[in-house]
C-alpha cells in the first residue's frame, strides 16, 4: 500500500463540522487503499488568538514560553480529529512534534528542522492507526517545545513525507489549486493540473499565498510531490512535480503579484565607490531586506539616483534608518512610495524562448502603464509598477502569455 501524508490547513479544520468534512478524505484514502498520516493546523484564528494572549502579558518575552502556548492550538485539532475519525471507524491517535520526534534547533518561534525520526509513527501506521501529527512544532534536543514560523504547518506536512517516504503530500485548503492568477482580479484564470518546484516557488515568493515557500523549497530538495486542492470540493487539484513530469511547457505558467512593496528613492548621491555598502549595510543590520534594486548616473558623473524596493511593513523603520545614516550618505533627498505593487511573470519554459521580457512590456505599453524597476531571474521577471494599474496589467498579462484559455 502507498502512503499518503494529508495536511489540512486551519481553514479545512475551523470548526467541527469542517474537521468532519477533513476526516472523509482521511477515510476516503484509506478505503482506496492507501496508508495515511494527517497533519493538522491550529483551529483558524486560533494561533492569533494565543499569541494576543502572549502578548497581552508583555511582548518580547521567554520564546520558549511563547512557543509552548501558541503551539497548543495544534493539539487541540489533532485531538479533534482523532476522535472525528475514530467516531466514523477509523482507528486514529494524536501526535505532538515532541512524540515524533521533530527535532529542531533552538531558533524559538522560527525554529529549523534538523531531523525527523519515524519510528514511532512507522510503528502506529503498521499497526493500522492513522496519526494525526501536530503540524508547526517540534522539540529542541532540550525537550523544549519549538514552533516552525510561517507556513509551519506545511512545513511540518512536507518533511514527515520525507522520513516516511510518502508517495505524495496532499496540502488540503481552501482553494481548489494553483492558478494562472488570482481568479478574484482575473475571471479567466484557470486552475494548473500541474507546475513544476521552481515556478511554484517563484510564485509563492512572488506573492502567491497558496503555498509557503520553505515548503515547496524543502519538497523540492527531498522529492516530495505535492498535491495543492479543496478541502471543500472533490476537485482534482494541482500537483508540484519535477520539471521532467510535465511533457510540454507553456512559455509563462503563471502571474503573481504582490502588494507588500514599497519603493525608496535616493535622489543625487555622490557617485563614489562604497555609497551602496553604506546605504544597504545599515538596512541590513536592522533586519530590513532589500528587493529590486535600479541605479541611475546622472550625466555629469558626479551624482548617482538609487531606486530600491523594501517590504510595505518595514518602510517607516527603513526610512528611519536611512536618514540616521544620511549625514554619511549625503543624498539630496529621499523619497519614499508605498504605492506600488510588483507583478511577475513566470515559467519554467522562459529558458528556451526569447522574447518574454519584450511581451510584457509592450502588454503593459500598449495600457499606457509605466514600469517603474525591472528584476529577473531565469524563469521569472518582475515589474514595479503603479498599485491604480495592478488588475489592469495582471488581465493584459494574463490575455498576451495566452493564458485565457486552458488548451
């Protein structure tokens, strides 16, 4: 029998009624033949809900207190689903990451995972016992609970598949699988039956939220094949595969955006070796990441424009930090811009054709849309553009790349 790892999101397990609904495709596996191991999410809102709960004592406390309550969300579900199962005649068991065990660094509520040991679940599943895994925690080699940080749930999903050797990891939320673009700006968006690791890790990076990126990274480095779908339909989903799976690629599979930009202008620095260490030097030593990054020469040579992107949320504390450092930098002014968003096209099959980068521009000239930076990778290029322009320029894209259509 093949095993399969099935991961439900706090979405798919908000209430009971919906972990009911989770727990028919748990049984559903199995009546198909398939051995299953579940991972699940804290109940949704229930993680913010005991982290304000943290908070409200004082911020910035003991992390590993942090991570022992806010990881308890995950036990309450596991437990739940268990007894779900149970009731429908599925022997099931709950399992906390400290049981597996999920061995993690001590990087408390950002925790990496430095190794699985499956002999327990091996043993609970041979048995016949479906476990139910705590998703977003582990233990240091302390004893101390840890959480994984963002996307911890997945994360925990993808690498149990990797100790047990899973056929496939099924990452059950509330959309049906990848798509083109988001089908709420985009009405001919249409779902992928297939993408490969890189382009959907560029899209998660990209701004896509379907999937994190250190879960399709780790699925990538293991040869974990996802499986993306609806915990509410019985729609086949989108699986994330090796390149070599898909027989015939599309040029662009995929548009992302994202609204989480903001732009920084240093206007008229001196153009002189070390400006750019010591603009981005002190950003990053307060923890800021720099995104897409265009340098101007003015023509006498003297003077130098420098346009870069930060995340919306770290503006203030960028600019904060850029002006303690001006008097060293000696920019006539800055000028910030939160306005803005940043969409990308993306494809695995941009490797082999020429002329992507000029589709786009002209689809967004031909809208009479200004790019404001340009950054790319082999299969990805990103523009900065006007956030009034955003569902414009995604519809433009979507209709120039060919893919209004699924053929």
């Amino acid at each position: 029998m093949s095993l399969i790892v099935q991961k439900f999101g706090g979405t798919s397990v908000g209430d009971l009624e919906r972990i009911a609904k989770a727990a028919v495709h748990v049984k559903r596996a199995i009546d198909d033949g398939h051995q299953v191991a579940v991972v699940v999410s804290a109940m949704s809102g229930e993680t913010d809900r005991l982290v304000g709960l943290v908070d409200g004592v004082e911020k910035d406390l003991d992390r590993q207190e942090h991570d022992a309550i806010v990881a308890s969300g995950e036990q309450v579900t596991a437990g739940l689903m268990a007894l779900t199962l149970q009731k429908m005649g599925v022997p099931s068991r709950s399992w906390q990451g400290w049981q597996v065990p999920v061995i993690t660094d001590e990087s408390h509520s950002r925790a990496r995972v430095q190794e699985v040991k499956p002999h327990n679940l091996n043993a609970c599943i041979d048995a016949g016992v479906v476990p139910i895994v705590t998703g977003f925690q582990g233990v240091t080699q302390e004893g101390r609970i840890t959480t994984l940080g963002r996307g911890g749930s997945d994360l925990s999903a993808v690498i149990l598949a990797a100790a047990l050797g899973a056929e496939r990891c099924d990452i059950f939320t509330d959309v049906e699988g990848v798509f083109t673009c988001d089908p709420r700006v985009v009405a001919k968006a249409h779902k992928l039956d297939k993408i490969t690791y890189e382009e959907m890790l560029e899209m998660a990076s990209q701004g896509a939220k379907v999937l994190h990126t250190r879960s399709v990274a780790t699925a990538m480095n293991h040869h974990v094949r996802l499986q993306v779908l609806s915990t509410f339909t019985g729609a086949p989903g989108t699986l994330v595969v090796d390149e070599d799976e898909i027989v015939e690629q599309k040029v662009v599979s995929g548009i992302a955006y994202s609204r989480d930009d903001a732009k920084i202008t240093m206007v008229g620095l001196p153009d002189r070796p070390g400006v750019a260490a010591s603009l981005f030097g002190p950003l990053a030593d307060a923890d800021i990441n720099v995104d897409m990054i265009v340098q101007n020469i003015s023509p006498d040579g003297d003077a130098t424009d420098l346009t870069f992107t930060v995340a919306k949320g770290d503006l203030d504390k960028a600019l904060q930090v850029i002006h303690d450092s001006n008097g060293n930098l000696g920019a006539r002014r800055i000028e910030p811009d939160p306005d803005v968003v940043k969409v990308s096209v993306i494809g695995v099959g941009m490797r082999s054709h020429a002329g992507v980068a000029g589709s786009m521009f002209e689809a967004l000239a031909e809208k009479g849309i200004n790019i404001q930076l340009i950054s790319t990778s082999e299969i990805k290029i990103s523009v900065l553009i006007s956030e009034d322009y955003l569902e414009l320029a995604l519809r433009a894209l979507h209709t120039a790349y060919g893919l209004d259509t699924d053929e």
